[in-house]
C-alpha cells in the first residue's frame, strides 16, 4: 500500500511539471518585457525608447499574462493529463467542465447563503471574478481538484455500459456527467440548511457500474 501511494505521489508531481513547465518561460518572457518598459533601462539603451518596440514588448507582455490569468486552467488539464490512465483526451476536457461547473456552484451557493460580496469588498471576502464568475478565489487549489476528479472518473468508468435507452451517455461521456452529478449534489443543494430542512447526499459509487447512483434525500433536523 505504501508503494502504491509513492508510486501515485510520484505521478501526481509530475503531472503538476506540465503547467509548471509553461508558466517558467512564460514568466521569464513577461519579466524580461516589463524591464525593458522601464524607464531606467530606457535611459541606459535609448533604442528601447522607440514608439514601435515599446508597443512591441507591452503586446507580448500582454499577451503573455493570459497564461496567469488561467492558471487554474492550466493546472485542472495538466493534473487532468498527467494522472489519467486510460482516455488522457477526455480526462482534460472532463477537468474543464468540472472546472467550470466548479465556479458556477461556488456561485450558486454564495448567492443562497446571502454571502455573495460586493465588487468593492470582494478581495476582502476571498471572492473575485474568475472567468466572467464571481466566485471564491481558490485558484490553482480548484484547478487541482478538477483535474484529479475528472482523471479518476474517467479510469474508473470510461467503459461503463447503460441501458438501451441511455446508451449514448455510456462508455466515455459518463465520467463527465457523474462529475457534473457530483457537484450538482455536494455544491448546489448540499452546503446550506434552509431553516431546520437539511440536505443530504449519498453517491453510491460502486454501483454506477450497473447504471445505478446513488439517492439525495432531505431529513428534519432533530
């Protein structure tokens, strides 16, 4: 058991090098166009002073930091890639959508618990836009989780069968719906009490092999 877990730490690290490996040259690129901007190194070399590299060096130190303005992306594909066994492809799109639906159900729940901030307190709160969404600010951490739940649905159930009817929801494209299930039911309904009417969720995982999941249910508190 101890190997195995080495064995998956291991995997998971590297996983993490293939953003990683994105964000270093990027970084440098974007701190070597910054310093050439600055008006000290434009007195030490006056040809970094012309109208058309200045605007040179701010497109492409503009255009370089999209790379960190979507580091959660980047991190939910590279996990996403790096710790599927079996279907990488669908792994890394599944890691988007749940990415996705991740910022939406943060969305839904700080709209129903009245904790959704204003524009002017929403760094003071953890929250911020991400996406067009404003959401919590759990960063690369989401991306992370994405990527790890979108890899393990997708070993898991990328050859299960439905039923007829559902078929075409079968083999690949389950994983990304059990995700979404997933966050439907712990993030949406699950994390709030609305007066003394609680909300619980039971997923039945070793079930959805037989096209079976598992119940939500509401209960009293006693």
């Amino acid at each position: 058991m101890w190997d195995r877990f080495k064995d998956q730490i291991q995997v998971f690290g590297r996983s993490l090098l293939l953003p990683i490996g994105i964000m270093a040259p990027v970084g440098m690129l974007v701190g070597l166009m910054g310093a050439f901007t600055q008006g000290y190194m434009i007195e030490q070399v006056p040809l970094l002073g012309n109208e058309t590299l200045q605007l040179i060096f701010r497109s492409i130190q503009s255009i370089s930091n999209v790379i960190f303005a979507n580091i959660p992306i980047l991190f939910a594909m590279g996990v996403a890639y790096g710790m599927a066994k079996n279907e990488k492809g669908i792994s890394v799109f599944a890691s988007i959508i749940s990415y996705l639906t991740l910022l939406v159900t943060m969305n839904v729940f700080l709209s129903a618990t009245g904790t959704l901030a204003s524009e002017e307190m929403m760094g003071e709160l953890g929250q911020g836009m991400v996406l067009g969404i404003q959401t919590l600010r759990i960063d690369a951490a989401g991306g992370i989780i994405s990527g790890l739940l979108a890899a393990k649905l997708t070993d898991k159930f990328y050859r299960t069968q439905l039923p007829l009817a559902f078929a075409f929801f079968a083999g690949k494209k389950i994983s990304i719906d059990i995700g979404l299930f997933i966050y439907y039911s712990n993030r949406t309904y699950c994390p709030y009490s609305v007066g003394r009417i609680h909300c619980r969720t039971h997923l039945d995982f070793t079930s959805l092999n037989d096209a079976s999941v598992g119940t939500r249910y509401l209960h009293h508190a006693g």
